[in-house]
C-alpha cells in the first residue's frame, strides 16, 4: 500500500511524457487522431497523480480520486481506441484540423455522463462498456497492422496488439474487468506497460522522416 504514490506519480510522468512525444511527432500527419490520444493520456494522467496525492499525502481526497478516475475511465481507452483507428484507416478529416477532435472528445464524455445517470446503465457499466469498445478498436488495429502492416514495423505491432490483450488478461486475472483497472491501485504496475504499448503508436513514417530531415 505504501508504493502505490510512487507508481501513480510514474503513471501520471509516463503518460504526461508519451501525450507530449506523441503530439509533437504525430500532428503533423494527423492532428485530430493524435489530439484525441493525447486526451486519452491527459485523462489517465490526471487520474494518476491525482491518486498519487491521496495514497502519498491526503486520504481523504478519495471521492475526488474516484471522480477523476471514472472521467479517465469514461474516455481513455476509448479515446485511445478511436484515434489508433482514425490514424490507421488515413481519414483526411481533420488531418490538418484539430476541431474533429474536440467534438469527439466532447461527445465521447458527454454521452458516457448521459448513460451513466440514466436507468439503462450504471456509472461503472457505462466504464465497462466503452472501454471494451476501446480495446476492441485497439486490438483490431494491432491485428491490422500485423497482418497488413500500413504504419507500425511488425515489433511495433506486436506490443500494440499485445497492450491491449494484457489488459484483458489483467482484469480477468483480478476478476474487475478490463476496463476498471483505471484507477484500481493494486493494477497500477500495469498501467506503465498501457503507456508503453501506446507510445509505439509514433508512427514509423513521421520518425523516419524526422530522421532525414536530421541529416539533411
């Protein structure tokens, strides 16, 4: 109990880090599908540190921890599931506009804030639900990309497909599902192999074209 501070701090570091890296090598290609990810991580980020003061310094910030990781929980990895889709399928909308993006990320949490004050669905329902969406689409795209590489080499595929199956495994191990591990202390570890697996998300070709424009 008492490292759980230190792994929500790194959590929180490594997703701050992974959402700067990734805009500033992605926004180029598509500014609306790397928007959308760095959402995704800012979300998983501010849940993060947010749990690392209530472990570290002040119990009694629980309800705010609980309220930020169900926001995190509401959109990251179906944030995360949309934008790996967007980017892998080429959409031009938004490639050079960053407005696709804010109406995604705005309809994302509004209609989970709808769901989860109806009767059709409860608040962690509502998490279940979109993040099992979220880790299909992420999964799906991993699987493209192995079978049909467009973006990724093939080692960069297998830890994207494999980020979202031990995400899977990981919640089925602890009997939470897939999608509550956000914001559950004793599955944080876990959450730096998350951040990893989405960081393999830098698409090879920007990368490669940064490398030459280096040399030249």
């Amino acid at each position: 109990m008492h490292n759980f501070w230190l792994l929500d701090t790194l959590l929180g570091l490594a997703c701050l880090l992974v959402a700067n890296q990734y805009w500033c090598l992605t926004r180029s290609r598509y500014q609306s599908a790397a928007l959308i990810i760095v959402a995704a991580l800012l979300c998983m980020a501010l849940a993060a540190l947010v749990g690392a003061y209530r472990y570290g310094i002040d119990p009694s910030v629980t309800e705010l921890h609980r309220a930020f990781a169900r926001i995190s929980g509401f959109a990251s990895l179906l944030l995360i599931g949309i934008g790996l889709t967007w980017a892998r399928l080429g959409v031009s909308w938004g490639t050079d506009n960053r407005a696709p993006a804010y109406a995604v990320v705005v309809l994302v949490l509004a209609s989970a804030i709808g769901l989860a004050q109806s009767r059709w669905l409860s608040p962690l329902g509502v998490v279940d639900l979109y993040s099992a969406v979220g880790l299909a689409l992420w999964l799906l795209v991993g699987m493209l990309e192995l079978l049909a590489p467009v973006r990724l080499k093939r080692g960069q595929a297998l830890i994207l497909a494999a980020g979202a199956l031990l995400i899977l495994l990981n919640g089925l191990l602890i009997d939470t599902g897939a999608s509550r591990l956000l914001g559950l202390a004793r599955t944080n570890w876990f959450h730096l192999l998350l951040a990893l697996s989405v960081f393999t998300l830098l698409w090879a070709r920007p990368l490669f074209d940064l490398e030459l424009s280096i040399r030249e």
